[in-house]
C-alpha cells in the first residue's frame, strides 16, 4: 500500500469521523470541495501547508494523515496483504510436496 493510498484512506476516515462533509472540510481549510474531491478521488496530493491545514481542521497530527494503521480499511489492507503472502506460500508448500509424493510413485 501506497503512500498516497494511505493518506487517501485516512483523509477519507478521519473527515467522515470528524461528521465533515468535503464541502464543510473545504470551508474550513479555504479550498474548494472539488479540491478536495480530487484529493479523495487521487487526481491530486496536497501540499505540506494543506496537509497541515487538513490535519487542523480534523483535530489530528498531520502524521495520522500517514499511519498504514490510521484507518480500518487501512488495517484492512494490510492483513489482506500479509495473509494473502502467507495463504500463497502456504499453497505452494503443499503443491510441492503433493507433486514431490505423485513423482515419488512414479
């Protein structure tokens, strides 16, 4: 997971937990809502000052904005990604071994 796709995320929970719509966010950091449409849609990254101004408004660090773990569906991510590697391996071990055994009887 991206860094841009963390903030994304975390942007995106942290605007809804803080009960703010895009318009009101956009208020409250003198940008407009298409603004930051395009930041949650990916079409744009902030600039550190934003960045600073978003966190201000949402009541949080700026560094939550970039925490692999600030949202759930940041977590969620992130098991997918470990267990998904560990699930595959797993697989392939035994594959091996089932395809080892039939070449054994052979």
């Amino acid at each position: 997971m991206g860094i841009r796709h963390t903030f994304i995320q975390n942007l995106k929970y942290y605007r809804k937990q803080a009960g703010l719509t895009q318009e009101k966010l956009a208020e409250k950091i003198e940008m407009s809502t298409a603004y930051i449409g395009d930041m949650e849609a990916r079409e744009r990254f902030p600039s550190a000052e934003t960045i600073d101004k978003i966190a201000e408004a949402l009541n949080i660090r700026p560094s939550v904005l970039f925490d692999e773990f600030g949202s759930p569906n940041n977590v969620q991510d992130s098991f997918k990604k470990i267990y998904a590697k560990t699930i595959q391996q797993e697989l392939k071990e035994k594959i091996d071994y089932a395809i080892e055994e039939v070449c054994k009887q052979i």
